[in-house]
C-alpha cells in the first residue's frame, strides 16, 4: 500500500468519526412545520471527503456514519431514517466527488456542491415514495405527495444550500492551510 491510499484511509477514518459526532451533536430543525426533520453539520466532514479524496470516499463516509449512528441507537426514523441519510449524504457525496475528481478548484467545488444539491433533492423525491408508506401506512398518496413537496423538498433543499455554504468555506480554509495536500 503506498503512502497515498495510507493517508487517504486515515483521513478518511478521521472525518468519518468526525462525521458521526457531529450527526450525533449538532442536529436541529430547519423547518418549524417540520421539526421531527433535523439537519446536522455531519454532512460537512463527508463533503470534505468527496472533495479532497474522491467519490468512493465520500460514500464511504457518509455510510460509515450513518452507520454508526445506527449502532449508537441515536436517531429518531430508526433503520429508514438512517438509510433515507445515507441515501441523500451518499447521493450529494457522490456527485461532489464526480464532479470535482480530476480539478480541484472553486469552480468544480461549487458546481459539485449546487449539482450534488439537486442531485440530493431529485433522488430524496422517489426514496421518500418508498419510505413514507413504510413509516406512515396510514396515509394515503395525496397526503404522501402533499408533504414531499411541500415539507420534504424545501427541507433538502435548505439542508443542501446550507451544506454547500458551510463545505465551500471549510474547504476554501482547509487549501489554505494544506491540510490534506497530497505532497
């Protein structure tokens, strides 16, 4: 193993742990008809991840977080709660990763950030198609469709803007200071 993939698996290892307490901490609500949907800064360390290391390593993070949110029991959604995350960090990872994996610049960090938010609202649309009859038997297509857009959509979509916010300057201040330069 050279030195490279070392350093990129304990970085990574590193803001994956980071990822996980910050998920488990720093929760609040962005919508106050919608407080039962919390956000969290754990999606920052991830970001970071994808940015720096690549799209396999952003996802890694996002599920060795989600993970182990679930062991520690935390979370409110239980098992669905936890892979609708995962599903919606992963995606947003992903792209970020993509995006940004062969030039790292401000550019592709902003375009993989807003492209990796549309991407995270698009997917999150079918996965809470799935999800909510599985929580909520109850309800019927018309109430399932009601609050997907109207409460779960405006929800991704400020988690994502303040995700891309936060990410590009931790980033930006992150380059400065060379931290997870590969020389």
């Amino acid at each position: 193993m050279s030195w490279k993939n070392l350093r990129s698996i304990i970085f990574a290892g590193i803001l994956a742990a980071l990822s996980f307490v910050l998920m488990r901490f720093t929760e609040f609500p962005l919508l106050p008809q919608a407080s039962f949907l919390k956000t969290d800064l754990g999606d920052i360390p991830l970001l970071v991840g994808a940015y720096f290391f690549g799209p396999l390593i952003g996802v890694a993070i996002a599920f060795v977080k989600d993970l182990l949110f679930f062991i520690s029991g935390a979370g409110s959604g239980g098992p669905i709660g936890v892979l609708l995350n995962f599903i919606a960090t992963g995606t947003f990872a992903l792209v970020v990763g993509l995006v940004s994996f062969k030039k790292k610049n401000d550019l592709t960090l902003a375009l993989g950030l807003i492209l990796g938010t549309i991407a995270l609202v698009l997917v999150m649309i079918p996965a809470n198609l799935w999800a909510i009859p599985k929580l909520l038997p109850s309800w019927t297509k018309e109430q399932t469709l009601t609050y997907i857009f109207t409460i779960n959509v405006p929800f991704n979509i400020l988690k994502g803007l303040l995700d891309t916010v936060v990410t590009f300057l931790v980033v930006k201040a992150l380059k400065g200071r060379r931290i997870f330069s590969q020389n």
